[in-house]
C-alpha cells in the first residue's frame, strides 16, 4: 500500500484542535483498514477524506441517500471498489461530520480514538463491508476491531478491553498525505 495516495481536505477548522496529527491519523486509520480487508492499492490510487461539518454531511446525505439528516460519516467507493485488488485511479472519498462525531465521542471513546474508527469504518465500506443484515455487521465489526487494534486503539464495541500496542508497520508514514 505504499504508494496510495491520501488528501485529508480540512473544510472546517474546528478539526484542527484535540485530535493531535489528524492528517497521519486518517492516514494510519486508512491504511489499517484496507490491510485487514485484504486490499492492495496501488501507486496511482486516491484516496479523500473530507473532514467537514454536519451541515455539509446532511447535504450529502439527503443528496446521495434521500435521508434528510446529518450523520457520521459517508463512504463514496470509486471506481472497482471492493474489489480482490482494488483497481481504478480513485479509490473512493470518505467524508465524516465534526458535531456529530465529537457528540459520539463523548459518549463512546476521545474524540481521535472516535475518529480513527469512524475513518476505518468509511474505508471498510469502500473495500465492499456493509452492516445491513447481521452476520455482514458481525463481519465488518471483527474488521473494524482488528484495524483499531493493529493501530494500538481501544475496541469500541469492548471498552473495557485491553488496549493492545500498536503494530509498528500500521503507524510509520508510507504515504505522501496530500
């Protein structure tokens, strides 16, 4: 995967703040994500993550999925997504909402653990996971669980779960971030 490229696109400045490097989190989160989904992208392929507000994710939510509300965040596969060995040039964009993240935090995890979960998630649903039926949650779970745990974050399903070490491979900068 070293050759993926990844633009973190900040539309809100409010991201900038308590969540330490943001740009090698998204990046870490990303790169955990499609090594446990089994997924090698290549040189040529981009990936965006859009950190923006819940206004902006309610907009694309009511435009790309009828559903008048904002969320948490929302995966757009590109082309081939899903795919043994992902193809294409545009993997895919992810795009997470600030309000709502940060209020899930609290509730749940810090806001970076929160956030490198939600960015795992997104990037999950480009590699072809889905949550819909049981046993595809049940699956996707276990995936998110293994890439937080290779990045060092806690199981948000198990909170009171050990927090492993992270693996050295998943955190070391492999990428340009653009």
């Amino acid at each position: 995967m070293s050759g993926l490229a990844i633009e973190v696109a900040l539309s809100d400045p409010r991201w900038c703040e308590g969540f330490g490097n943001i740009e090698a989190l998204c990046r870490s989160a990303a790169v955990a994500a499609f090594a446990v989904a089994g997924l090698a992208p290549t040189m040529e392929q981009e990936l965006s993550i859009l950190l923006t507000d819940d206004a902006e994710l309610r907009r694309l939510n009511r435009r790309f999925r009828g559903v008048d509300k904002p969320t948490n965040v929302l995966a757009f596969p590109g082309e081939d997504a899903g795919a043994d060995t992902v193809g294409g040039h545009l993997l895919g964009d992810v795009a997470l909402g600030f309000e709502t993240v940060c209020r899930e935090a609290r509730e749940r995890e810090t806001a970076a653990d929160h956030l490198a979960h939600l960015v795992v998630h997104g990037c999950l649903h480009l590699a072809g996971y889905d949550h819909h039926e049981v046993t595809d949650a049940a699956r996707m779970e276990a995936a998110e669980v293994a890439a937080l745990t290779r990045l060092g974050r806690p199981n948000p399903y198990n909170p009171d779960a050990a927090v492993p070490a992270p693996q050295a491979a998943d955190l070391v900068p492999r990428q340009t971030v653009r």
